[in-house]
C-alpha cells in the first residue's frame, strides 16, 4: 500500500471561545492509502489542549506510512491495529484506522457503518455549538440555527461571572424555545459553585452539563453527578479506555472522541463497557472537516447525544457528504466513509 501525507488550513467562519481558549484555525493533516486503484483518507486536527501540533502530525503519520506500506492490504492492516495505542497518539490511530477503513470499504462495495457492524445507515440530530459571546449574540444565532432545523443547541459556559453564562442561556432559550439545551463550561466551574450553578441551569431547562470541573479528579466528578439535578457528562476527564471504566455507572454519560480515545474500534469499545452502566454515550469532535467528523457519524446510532457539529464551524469545508446544515448529520449509504473532496481539492489531484 502506498501512503501520502498532506496538510489543510482549516479556518473557522467566526472565533470560537471556550472557557479557556479562543480558536480561529487548526491544521488538518490528511492521511491517503491508496491500494489497486482505489484510496482511503483519514484526517488528524492540530490541538493546543492534547499536544498535537502539525509536525508532530506528520512524523506520526510518516512513521505509520511506513508500516502500512509493508501490509498486503487494508484488511490485513485493519486486523493488525492493536487495541493498547498508548505508543502513538490516539489522534494518529483514528486517523490511519479510518482511512484503512474508508479503502477496506471501498473495496468490499460497503459503507464504514457496515463494516461495523450497523444494519441501517446512521442519523442524527447533532448539536451546534454557541460559544461564550454576548446573549444578543447567542440569541440572533440560537434564532437562525432554529430557523435552519437545529433541535439541539449546545452553550459554551465557564466564564469569570457565572452570570454571564445565564444571561446567555437565558437568551439562548428564549430565541430557540423547542429547542433541547446542553451546557459546556470545559472544566470552567469550581467543586465549591458547580452544584449550586447546575441547580440554577436545571431550572432553566438545561438538558445535561459536560464536564463542569476540572479534569484530573474524576472521583469528585462522579460525587458531583451523583447529586446533580441533572445529567453529567465526563469529557476531559474521560480520554481512555481505562477513565471509561473508571466512570461507568457513576456518571451519566461520557463524550467519545475518536480523536481522544483511538477511533472508531476504540470507540466501539467503550460504548460496549458501558452499555447497561447507567451511563450513555456522546458523540463528540474537534474542529475539523466532513472527512474528519465523517468516521463518527456511522457510529451516530449508538449515541443518546450527538455533537458532530466541527465541519459546520468551518468557513469553507474541503470535503462534504455528511449533511448537518439542516441540524442532522447522516452517514452515507455509499461505501467508504462516503465523502468527496471539494472542486479545489478534486483539482489538485484528490481523489475520491
């Protein structure tokens, strides 16, 4: 097999802020594996808070070229892919698996989601995210996103007076009435305000809350959940396997990320371990385009929440196939992951 890695600016439409950052672009480095004809493409986004910077993604991704370049075929590969990939980062092993399995399904005639096992094609209402801004900012795009067909609208909270994330709930709500709210202050609340602000979010008709503390105390986590009056999820403090284990039944749910926990086998794994915990699964992502979202939608049927909303942010996408501007993502029924680059990137010698 023959491997090629290239490397895509991705801008964002508008600054997104998030209790402890502001972000306008990240890198996208594609991986391609391209076997008798027919070629797979995975992709990893550059990020500040998990390390991943664009050299650091292209030495990985090289180092895995490599290695695939000496396997017969996908499937072989697919098969070799360890379950422990503490060796690499997790961000790399989503990216090569889900090019491996966009050539694998290519090859077989099959869509991603078959080859894991869905015997129907995923959809989903996903999320859209409203990052810290003012109320009359939220309000005016809760207000047009309701207007496009969003049903689920997820607020950036964390900032320094907690009653600015009121306000804009408040004003979010009040813009998009039908809609069902999810609260992310990304670890911004302290243990002492977290129980107190998550009563005063439950009475204005907040859904769940995403990681309200800091990561790296998940014991204190599940204390919290364990007397919220409403769900929980654990993000940050739920990147591995092992946090998965560690917070099954003691959280309400845990937002997987196959840039966090290794892809979609990874992924696959995790919802396994907590099916029946009392604990459900998110989807979730990083800023990024169809090709990078797209491996999560065909496993959009195994989660009660869906936030796959990274290539909408985007002011331009350089590949399409998974819907989401009308609030719903969809895997494709085409085989692979079902996406296609855009008109430049077909011009610069894609392919498909």
């Amino acid at each position: 097999m023959k491997c090629t890695v290239r490397t895509t600016e991705l801008r964002l439409a508008e600054p997104l802020r998030i209790s402890r950052s502001t972000t306008t672009a990240r890198h996208a480095v594609r991986l391609t594996v391209e076997h008798q004809g027919l070629h797979g493409h995975g992709e990893a986004v550059t990020s500040v808070y998990y390390g991943l910077d664009t050299a650091s993604l292209h030495q990985w991704l090289h180092r895995c070229s490599r290695e695939l370049a000496r396997l017969p075929d996908p499937e072989t590969a697919l098969a070799a892919l360890p379950e422990d990939t503490t060796g690499e980062p997790p961000a790399v092993t989503a990216a090569v698996e889900s090019a491996l399995l966009d050539l694998a399904g290519k090859r077989a005639g099959k869509p991603v989601h078959r080859l894991l096992g869905a015997s129907t094609t995923p959809t989903a209402a996903t999320a859209r995210t409203i990052g810290i801004t003012t109320p009359a900012r939220a309000a005016a795009l809760a207000t047009r996103l309701a207007y496009r067909g969003f049903t689920v609208l997820k607020v950036k909270a964390g900032s320094p007076d907690p009653e600015d994330d009121i306000a804009r709930v408040r004003a979010v709500r009040a813009a998009a009435p039908g809609a069902r709210l999810l609260l992310d202050p990304n670890g911004g609340w302290s243990a002492s305000a977290a129980p107190r602000l998550l009563g005063r979010f439950a009475e204005l008709g907040v859904e769940a809350v995403e990681q309200p503390v800091a990561p790296g105390d998940p014991g204190g986590l599940a204390r919290l959940a364990a007397r919220s009056p409403l769900p929980v999820i654990a993000d940050e403090d739920a990147v591995s396997f092992e946090d998965a284990r560690r917070l099954a039944g003691r959280v309400h749910g845990i937002n997987v990320k196959l840039a966090k926990c290794g892809g979609p086998g990874a992924a696959l794994r995790i919802a396994g371990l907590i099916a029946g915990s009392g604990t459900d699964l998110m989807l979730g992502c990083l800023t990024a385009s169809s090709l990078g979202i797209a491996p999560a939608v065909h496993l959009a049927d195994r989660a009660r929440w869906t936030d796959l909303d990274g290539h909408l942010l985007l002011a331009h996408d350089p590949w399409t196939g998974i819907g989401g501007d009308d609030g719903t993502v969809r895997a494709s029924a085409r085989p692979g992951l079902g996406v296609h680059p855009s008109q430049e990137l077909a011009a610069a010698g894609v392919r498909p």
